[in-house]
C-alpha cells in the first residue's frame, strides 16, 4: 500500500510538471512567429486566435491552454485537438522552437521560431 500511494504521488508531481512545461512554453510562444517544413508564419496570440500559412494555404483558428494542454480549432482543416507544448532547446539549453505532441506521445512536430 505504502508503494502504490508513493507511485500515485509521483504519477501526480509528473503530471502536474507536465502542465506548467506546457504552460510555461505556451506563454513564451505568444505573439512569437514560427515556421518548419509545412507551416510558415505560425502564431498563436495572447486573444486566443492563430494563424499560418499551411502548404502554401492560410489558416487561422482559435486555441486555450486547457488544463497544461494547447488545445486548438482550426477552421480550415476543420480540426479541433489538444496537444502538449514542449520546448525545443539548442544545444545551449536556448529555447528555439516549440513542439505540438499528441497526448500520450513522446514526438510531435518541431516549430522553430523566426
């Protein structure tokens, strides 16, 4: 018993540090412009509103930062997910990008800032 509630205690601190990495990435994101392969002038406002440019095609939708997780509805890929934040660093320790991963998964796709 002692060990499952020292498991559960530990499941709970992981989560809870989960949603302020979340949290605390998607805070430093607003209002900054990313890009990778597919996705050009990708924003996401302090108003709730995003915006970018897909494959050459513009998007915009609406996202909140729900319980540590991004979630967002874009309007144009008729698209509603919530996903976790995660930093991505250089070498140096530098925040340079932010990475949107599918809930339970340990990759998602890198954006990098301009």
């Amino acid at each position: 018993m002692k060990h499952s509630i020292i498991a559960f205690a530990f499941i709970l601190g992981a989560a809870g540090a989960a949603q302020a990495d979340s949290t605390e990435i998607l805070n430093y994101a607003i209002g900054k412009t990313f890009s990778n392969a597919q996705v050009t002038d990708g924003k996401i406002n302090a108003d709730g509103t995003l915006s970018g440019v897909y494959n050459g095609s513009a998007y915009s939708g609406t996202w909140e930062n729900k319980n540590g997780q991004y979630c967002r509805t874009i309007k144009e890929f008729n698209s509603t997910k919530c996903q976790d934040a995660v930093a991505v660093t250089n070498a140096d320790g530098a925040i340079t990008g932010i990475e949107f991963r599918d809930i339970g998964k340990t990759k998602g796709n890198p954006y990098y800032f301009d």
